[in-house]
C-alpha cells in the first residue's frame, strides 16, 4: 500500500467481504500505532497477527511501485528466515504463479433475503463477496449460494429466477469446468458475471482471456459506456 496513513482507523468487522482473510503479506510505508475511529474494533496488527499473516512497513512503497508500473506485475516474497540467501528467494518467488492456478473454494452454507421474496437468485460462489450477497437480499431477492463445481443441471432443475456468475481470484482458463457449466447454463436462464463470472461468460461464448501486465487494482478506475458516452468510476481488482 503507497498511502502514507495506513491502521490510523484501525479494522471493524462489519466491512469483512469473506468468511477469512486470505491476505499473504501485506507490505506499507508507515504503520500507525494509534488509531481513531468510531468503529474500530482492533488494530491492524493485532488483526493481522491473529491471522498469522505477515506483515512489512517502513518500506519505500513509492519504489515498488515505480518497479510494477515499468515492468507489470511481479512475484515478491516476504521472508522471516536470515539464513536464507537472496538466490533461494527469488528461485522460490520463481515457483509461483497464479496462471492456470485454480482457487476456488467451496461455500458451506447460503445466505437468504427478506421474508418477501421477488426473485430466486442463484450464485455460483468463485470467491463472492459478501456485500453482492447484501445487495441482493436488500432489492428482495432470496439467494442461494453454490459452490464452484454445481451442476448446470442442478441449477436448471431448480429454475430460478437469474443465475449470478461471482466474482474470485485465478485464472478463468484453469477452471473449464466452470465455463462449461456457463454453457450449459447459456439461453435457458437470464445471467450475469462479475469479475471471474464475467470471464467465464466471455469464454464460454468464445472468447479468449489473458493476464494484464498492469493489473487494475483500486476503486477509482473510469469506464466509459461507448455507446451512451456516459463515464462511471468503478472498482476493479484483476
């Protein structure tokens, strides 16, 4: 993180968007000891430490930052072990990818709306947040959470309303059982993706995806609708 002013509200757990944080390191410029905020729960690092994740700061973020806009995005390693030489961490930073990495998880339980329910929605959890669960439920729609690997057929039995395609980390190309799941699924029931849902939708309808060199990664990036000519400023992780 390059902002100068990072745990100066601490974490609150109402804006949590998973069961876990699935967080590996978390690298910042100044860490703030104190924070102040009304709905502060704990600090950063204790957040983090009752985790066990990893966590750097008095870094120059700013010159990491310069490194990823000039060469794309890089694989960084954060390590605890001296003994460990700099050749030992770059052939283990070497080791991984997220190309044809496939990080689903599965969901084990569903999440439902109001009592007056206007429409069934079915989602295919890649990795969901929570508040597209909250959204949901709020415009009245009861929501039932699948996991990845729910059979189209399953889903077509049940007849919902919308099946919705959820957003999650990887790579859409190591997970073809997904979007064989979106054909299936394709002209027999209304769909929507987000993020992982919508590539899958475009590669079942033929499309090709590929890894961006300059990953877009904040919630300020405008996008222009280049029919209406209308701009809208989105948050984008990919």
């Amino acid at each position: 993180m390059t902002n100068p002013h990072i745990g100066n509200t601490g974490v609150n757990f109402d804006d949590e968007e998973s069961m876990q944080c699935f967080l590996g390191g978390l690298v910042i410029r100044s860490l703030s000891i104190s924070t102040s905020n009304w709905r502060c729960a704990e600090t950063l690092g204790d957040y983090l430490a009752e985790r066990n994740i990893m966590g750097i700061y008095d870094v120059d973020t700013r010159a990491i930052t310069r490194r990823l806009r000039q060469d794309g995005s890089l694989i960084g390693v954060l390590s605890t072990e001296e003994s460990k030489t700099d050749e030992e961490l770059v052939e283990l930073s070497c080791s991984w990818d997220i190309i044809g990495k496939d990080l689903m998880l599965l969901w084990d339980f569903n999440t439902n709306g109001r009592d007056e329910n206007t429409f069934h929605v079915i989602a295919y959890d890649f990795g969901i947040k929570h508040n597209i669960l909250r959204r949901l439920a709020s415009y009245g729609c009861k929501i039932t959470v699948v996991p990845s690997t729910w059979p189209a057929s399953e889903t077509l039995k049940t007849k919902p309303n919308g099946v919705l395609f959820s957003n999650g980390p990887g790579d859409p190309s190591a997970v073809p059982y997904a979007a064989e799941t979106v054909k299936e699924i394709l002209g027999k029931l209304p769909v929507f993706g987000i993020c992982m849902g919508h590539q899958l939708l475009g590669q079942a309808l033929g499309g090709k995806t590929f890894k961006m060199k300059f990953g877009h990664h904040g919630g300020n990036h405008p996008v222009r609708n280049l029919r209406s000519g209308h701009v809208e400023i989105s948050a984008q992780v990919c």
